[in-house]
C-alpha cells in the first residue's frame, strides 16, 4: 500500500505541475551536448543490435522521446502522469505515447531494442524498483540496452538518500549498488558517465547515468 501510495502522490504532482515542467525542460538537451552525446551513444548501440524500436519510460512532455526519433530510432513514450501525456501528444502529434507504469508497462516479452529511463525512477521506493528493473529486462530483446539517469548519493555505506524534489519526494543512488540490481536484474553495465554538478545548480549532486545490456 505504501508504493502505491507513493505512485498515486507521484502522478497527481506531476498532472499539477505538468505545463510548468514542460515549459522548463521542453528545450533542455539543446543546452546539454554531454545529454546529446550520451543519448546518441545509446541510440547507436541500440541501432547495432539491430531493433531500433524503443520505450522512454517516464517520458513526460516527450521532448527527449522526439529526440531519440530524430536520432533514427522507432522511440515511443509512456509515462504515469495523464497531463504529461497529453502535453506529449500536442507537441509531438507524430510520435505515440501511452500512459502507463514502468513496473507494469503492458509491452510485449522482448519486444524492445532499447529502454530509456532519465530520472523516470528516482520518485520510485528503493524496495520497489528491482520490480521495475525486472520489468525492463521483461521488455528487452536479448542484446538490447538500456540507459537509466539518476542522482547519486555521496556515501556508499548509505546506497540510497532521500533528498527534497521539487515535485515529488525521490531518492538518490550509489551508483555501483544500482549497477549491482541491474547486474541481479540480468543487465550488464556496459558503460556509465557522471556529470559533476555545476556552480549554478541548485543541487549539487552529480548526475549519473549507466548503460546496460541484456545478454
């Protein structure tokens, strides 16, 4: 009841805040050449294995969803929040995009060449997310990938911190524990990049994100 607690306060934030999130980072990868190149290597590697079709899992307004088809790939998105959804599909009337869970995403067993998740799981209950980790191998094609980003905590004797999101309460994570649940999950790290926090963020935290592959 907690977890689904936390999901219902989680998508009733995000429908509230849903106009202003969008208008905040509707343009945000064009200030990020690290975010660009980070997702262009995913969606190389994702193209290599031969099924460009991918899920932005917690896409909400879709603009890195709309990236990903500039990029070549058949990305679609979903997400929990229905205001994200529809903010979506008004500025990307070509693209799908369905409302949905990450730990119950109604895709196809193997269905996928990719799953991206940029901050999609941070709002998500540490002893809750192996769930939403199962659920993305559940969705991946063998030799397919998957991009998770996230904040890192900063001590490893505490894998994970809760910390004061704008919208809803979220957590932080050691990088290597969540690399661990990828690895318990049947994703192998393939690679992982960390971002230092710059002087004008208004949290200093590092920005991670893992690139992992389902044998």
């Amino acid at each position: 009841m907690i977890e689904h607690d936390a999901l219902s306060a989680t998508r009733d934030a995000y429908d509230a805040a849903a106009s202003t999130y969008a208008q905040l980072f509707r343009d945000s990868l064009r200030d990020s050449p690290l975010d660009r190149a980070i997702l262009g290597v995913f969606a190389e590697a994702v193209s290599a294995s031969g099924d460009g079709r991918v899920a932005d899992l917690g896409c909400g307004p879709g603009h890195v969803t709309a990236y990903l088809d500039g990029l070549g790939l058949a990305a679609f998105g979903v997400d929990a929040s229905p205001a994200m959804i529809a903010l979506a599909r008004e500025a990307y009337p070509g693209l799908r995009f369905d409302v949905g869970s990450m730990a119950a995403s109604g895709i196809a067993d193997g269905a996928l060449g990719g799953v991206l998740s940029r901050w999609s799981v941070i709002h998500t209950p540490p002893r809750e997310l192996p769930v939403i980790l199962a659920e993305f191998h559940r969705v991946l094609a063998p030799g397919g990938h998957l991009l998770i980003g996230f904040s890192a905590s900063e001590d490893p004797s505490h894998p994970t911190q809760v910390f004061d999101h704008a919208v809803a309460p979220a957590y932080r994570w050691w990088p290597d524990h969540l690399a661990a649940l990828l690895r318990e999950s049947g994703l192998a790290e393939v690679a992982r990049t960390v971002r230092e926090p710059q002087p004008t963020d208004r949290r200093q935290f590092k920005e991670v994100h893992l690139l992992a592959r389902k044998a």
